[in-house]
C-alpha cells in the first residue's frame, strides 16, 4: 500500500460512529537499543499541540463524549475511537490536530517515560504476561517481532526527545495511512472528513518495509522465568508454523481446533476434563505479515507442571504424527463455520477485517471466503500440514516458575536441548 485509502462499514442502528486512522510505520522499525521509540512518539501525539496542552486535550475529548487511543504494534500506529455521530467533525477535527500540529512538549515525553516505566513494572506482576514475553522472545529472538514494542528500562531511558521528534517527522508524518469508519456514517460524509481533516498536503514516503522472515529455532529450548513463591504456574510452548500465504495455512487451522481451538479440543479434555490441573488449556494460530507462532498454553499449579509439560507434549507429538479423524475433522470444520458469524456480525467486526487484510497483506478473500475455504479442507491436507509445520523436536518453553523448587523436575520433563533461568524481572533487553 503506497498511497492512503479509506475503507467505511455502514450501519445506521445506532448514532455511534468508530473511526480508525492507520499509519503504515512500526515498532519493527526501532533501532537496536531504541526499543519503546516509536511508541513513545506515537503517544506524545495526545500530549500537545501547538494551540492545545495535555489538559486542553482531555477535556475536549470528554466533551465530544469520545473515546481515543493510540496503539503501536510492530506493523503500524493505529489512532481509534468512537463518539457519537453529532460530534463526529470536531472528533475528526481534534485528530487532524493531533497528527498534523503536535508540539512534543519535554516534560510530557519524561513523564511518558515515567509512566512507560511504571507499566514495565506491572507486567512483571503477571505472570501470563511474563509467560507470553518470554515465550515470543525465545521463538523470535533478535527479530524484530521478539522486541517489545513498549521499550525496556533501559532502552526508554536513552531516548532523547531529538529522536522522539525525529521518528515521528521521518516516519509517523510521512507514511501512508489507511483510514477506517463503521457505524452512523456514509461514504460520502468519510470523504469528506478524510480529506478535510486527515490528510496531509506532502507525498506520502514510502510504506514501511516488511519485516524479514523469522527462522525456525532449532531443537528444544527451555526458559524458566524464576519468580519467588509461585504455587501455579503458566506454561506457554510454541514454534514458528504458518503463514496465511501458505496453501495448507486454514488446514493447519482446521488441526488447531481439533488440538486446542475450542472447549471440547483435546488439550482441554486432557489436561482439564480428564485431570484437573489446569482450569483453561487452548492452542492458537498467530496471524500477522510474516510467519508467526503456534503455541499452547497452560497454568497448572507448581506440583503438577511438570507432568502437565510431559502430557503437552506428549499429546503434541501424537497429534503432529498420527493426525486427525474423521470425526475430528467434521467437528472442527462445523466449529470454525458456525464461530464465523460471530466474526461478522457487526460493522466494526467487519471493518477490522477488511483492515487486515490491507495491513496483514493477506488474500482478498481471506474472512470473505473463509467459510468456503474450511468447507473445502479434507483429512489428509490436515495430516499433512501438522507434520509440515509442527515438530516437537523443535520448541521453545516458557515457564514462570519458582525455580529452586521445581527446576530440575522442569527440565526432566522437557527434555530440552539448552535452558536458562531469567530473573522475572530482568530487563528484556538482557535476555535473549
């Protein structure tokens, strides 16, 4: 996508309107070092303008009766929100403000770090997060998808607000964006908004590059993330699998829900139903421009984690190599169809999809004929894209733990290649 385009939903039951503002630059895009940078810029949008102050910005959102947020991914920062359809122009007035006239007021880029800071803080206290980190970390490594896009403590600490200012000239201010409306709005009024409001008078640069493709980490890697007392666990296993350009991507789909894509799944069935050790057991199929990750996730308590590890993977290595049933097969592709429509029901469900399909570079007909396409998906296409894409040779484990008291059951059960202990709050940056 080299130029902007506008994508609207209608639907006129309600005087609501949700809007989105698209711009095609990332947190893949930061530096070595420079992690959390683009999304510090970002956020330093709602912190000032040349005629308004942080304050003067709160309160004219309040007004309006919107809501906004400003969102940064590896792929692009996303503007969104809502209000109601009366006060949808000085909305849309007040966001061409944002990212037309910001002033980046110092003491608004230190308190952002501040409060950056603070949020790194918090994620240490949870410990699905901590899991989840630590897991993307090890699949993705020095890629940039296994960066953070919040930053580190140490990466946020270095930025500068020349850099600040600079990445959002070179970068934010100068690449294409797609805009996005559903709801109480009609082509011709998004128009018009767009044009009046969203666009700048500058040639857009270039879209961001994409990022390389990740490689496959090799055999099996063990990280414990050793936090104090823990009697539960979260246990979160997972490999680079698919891509949704690839022909046996909706099989692999399809297998997923056999594994752990719905509540009867046999991840579910084994671990919760048939055991009691976790509550929740699922598996899911990541989705985004790349090849990304398949993983499974678990949260037993400390006595039973290493049990729970070796059924995982035990139940992973029988699915991969024996496959799927018939009757696994019907009950997969009825689950995904009838889950569908759930995905389409609203104006602003349809929006994000017609959205990713741009943003994720994926087919045109991905949502609009997924129905048709797991309809179409036989048995052996299945088998064959589990031992295609899947192995459990190689994998990477990720356990928060209390390390001195279940360690070594830990790594007895995983029966890893390599393992490393990372202190539960050490600095992303230091782990690799």
């Amino acid at each position: 996508m080299s130029r902007d385009q506008l994508l609207v939903e209608e639907s006129h039951d309600l005087p609501l309107v949700h809007f989105q503002v698209v711009i095609l630059t990332g947190s893949s895009e930061d530096a070595d070092g420079c992690e959390g940078l683009t999304r510090l810029a970002a956020r330093c949008l709602r912190r000032g303008t040349k005629s308004r102050d942080s304050r003067a910005i709160e309160e004219t959102i309040d007004a309006l009766g919107a809501e906004l947020g400003i969102e940064t991914n590896p792929n692009f920062v996303r503007i969104s929100g809502s209000c109601i359809k009366r006060s949808l122009e000085p909305t849309m007035a007040l966001v061409g403000e944002l990212l037309h006239e910001p002033s980046f007021p110092e003491a608004e880029l230190a308190q952002l770090k501040r409060e950056t800071q603070a949020a790194l803080l918090e994620l240490t206290d949870s410990d699905q997060s901590l899991a989840s980190i630590h897991l993307r970390r090890g699949v993705f490594r020095n890629h940039p998808y296994g960066r953070p896009s919040l930053g580190t403590r140490s990466t946020l600490a270095r930025i500068e607000l020349d850099q600040v200012l600079a990445r959002y000239r070179d970068g934010i201010a100068l690449r294409p964006r797609l805009f996005g409306f559903s709801g109480a709005i009609k082509q011709a009024e998004a128009e018009l908004l767009v044009k009046k409001y969203l666009q700048r008078s500058t040639k857009n640069l270039p879209p961001a590059d994409k990022p390389p493709e990740a490689e496959i980490s090799r055999g099996r890697h063990l990280r414990i993330i050793d936090k104090p007392e823990r009697t539960q666990t979260q246990i979160q296993i997972g490999r680079l699998a698919s891509h949704p350009l690839d022909d046996d991507h909706v099989p692999l789909l399809v297998g997923n829900a056999v594994f752990g894509g719905a509540f009867t799944a046999r991840l579910m069935k084994a671990v919760r139903s048939e055991r009691g050790w976790s509550y929740g057991a699922s598996s899911r199929l990541g989705l985004d421009r790349i090849r990304e990750a398949w993983s499974m996730w678990t949260f037993p308590a400390a006595t039973d984690a290493a049990a729970c590890i070796e059924l995982q993977l035990q139940l992973m290595g029988d699915w991969v190599e024996r496959g799927i049933d018939d009757s696994e097969l019907e009950f997969a592709k009825g689950y995904l169809i009838k889950s569908h429509a759930f995905s389409i029901d609203t104006a602003d469900k349809r929006l994000d999809q017609a959205l990713d399909v741009i943003l994720l570079e994926l087919p045109e007909d991905y949502y609009s004929g997924f129905t048709k396409h797991v309809e179409a998906v036989t048995r052996d296409q299945v088998n064959r894209a589990l031992e295609t894409r899947l192995s459990v040779r190689d994998l990477v484990l990720s356990v928060v733990a209390t390390e001195s008291e279940i360690g070594d059951a830990l790594r007895s059960a995983s029966h890893a290649n390599s393992s490393e202990v990372i202190p539960y709050d050490l600095d992303a940056a230091e782990s690799s």
